[in-house]
C-alpha cells in the first residue's frame, strides 16, 4: 500500500511540473508576441507566426488571449483592390506599456525637478553625463577593446536589454558596395523612463552619451522615441564613413532642447 501511495505522489509531482514548464511556455510566447509587436507598432498573424516559427492557428489562439486582456488591439486594413478580406493588423493597448520596464520614472521625474532647482542647465547636462559614464562602467570588460564592432555591438545589445532597452543592431551598408557596412544602426525599442523623457530632455542626452561610451566611439541619434519615433536609432560610423564628419555629426535635433 505504501509503494502504491509513492507511485500516485510521483505521479502527480511529474503532472505539476509538466504544467508548470506547459504555463512557462506559454507565457514566454506571449511575451514574445508583446515585444514584437512593441519593436514593429503592428503586425499581421502571418507576421508573427514567421517570427515565432508557429503555425497562425496557434497565434491567433494567443493573441484572442492577449486581446481579452486588454493589452492588444486589432485594427482592419482593405487590401490593394479590395481583393479578398481586409487584413488584420494588431498593435499594443496602453495597458501593455506596464509590461515594459519603467523602473525608473518616479524616481527620475523627482531627482530631476530637485536638480533643476538647484543648479544650473549646463550643471545638470554635465551631471547626466557623468552618470551616463558611471553606468558604462558595468559594462566593460577586460577584453572588450579587443573586440570587433559586430562582437562589440552583440555585448552591448545584451547589456542593453538586461536593463529594458529591448535593443538590436545592424549593418547599414552603401549602395554601391553593399558587402561593407558604411555604419551600424542600433536600435532600442523601449525607453526605461519613456513617461518622463518628453518633459526631461536631459534623459535622452544622457542616452546618447551611455550610446557613445558602450560602443567606444562618437555616435549619432538619428531618430528617437521621444519624437514620435518608431524607436531610438544611434548610428555608428565604420570605415571611410568614419572618416566623414558630415556623416558622424548629421543628427535629428530634439524638441526642447
């Protein structure tokens, strides 16, 4: 009786763990789908399931799911000729924005109004910056001048979104040779103070100096969340580029700064 009663106990601990992984599983797909849709604004179920490697059915399964949660929403759009039916393209609710680190708004929004009261503009600027080197610091490791701009750039990406950046990169290459890469664009799709940077400018200069410091050399912003950008891109001069000054220093200007 007692070698039956461990085989049910077994039994059901194998059982819990299988749901528990089932539920991680889950979980991390539905993640997934959010931060697509917040690096793309949108995307059809066809999308999706190309990223996730998934058949449609089974998105569309996880996205009613996230829909009934609030955190997407699902728009219509008619295909060219009004040929067949209209497409459906899904976007984040505002409510998603929480799943998103934010972590540092409240804090920021009050250091900065303190700051701002007691010491000058170019006072603050030059306190950002200094923070924005200090932050660099954790990054580097003994190796890491040695290392080539793609290697230099997957390291920075994987700092980046340990601390919410959701960050990539690539290669922007000139037309007539595209075998070189002229720059690298690096992007990063959420902002960790995104509710306070619109009144702060200062946030998005101290990002522009952390940009500089990780990747070891000057780069440029070229667009920015803060504007209504699809997202923050830094481009990073390489080769002849890097030797240009027009193409190093071209950078969108921020409103209110």
């Amino acid at each position: 009786m007692l070698y039956f009663k461990l085989g049910i106990d077994r039994g059901r601990r194998h059982i819990n763990a299988e749901i528990d992984r089932q539920q991680i599983t889950v979980q991390m797909i539905r993640r997934r789908i959010l931060e697509i849709l917040k690096r793309r604004k949108s995307a059809t179920v066809g999308d999706l399931a190309r990223h996730l490697d998934m058949a449609p059915v089974s998105v569309r399964y996880h996205l009613d799911i996230l829909q009934g949660d609030n955190l997407i929403q699902v728009s219509k759009v008619h295909r060219e000729g009004n040929v067949g039916r209209p497409k459906q393209i899904y976007s984040l609710t505002k409510e998603a924005d929480d799943y998103f680190p934010d972590n540092f708004a409240p804090l920021t929004a009050g250091l900065l109004a303190q700051m701002k009261k007691a010491l000058a503009p170019d006072q603050v600027e030059a306190a950002f910056c200094a923070l924005a080197r200090e932050m660099a610091q954790e990054f580097f490791e003994d190796d890491i001048d040695n290392a080539c701009v793609e290697s230099r750039l997957v390291r920075v990406s994987e700092f980046l979104n340990e601390r919410g950046y959701l960050a990539r990169w690539e290669k922007e290459t000139l037309l007539e040779d595209e075998t070189e890469a002229a720059s690298y664009l690096l992007h990063t799709f959420n902002c960790p103070y995104a509710s306070v940077s619109s009144e702060h400018r200062e946030l998005c200069r101290m990002d522009l100096e952390l940009m500089k410091e990780l990747v070891g050399q000057s780069c440029c912003r070229v667009d920015s969340l803060a504007e209504d950008g699809r997202c923050c891109t830094y481009r990073i001069p390489h080769g002849k580029s890097a030797q240009t000054e027009a193409f190093a220093l071209h950078e969108i200007p921020l409103i209110g700064q």
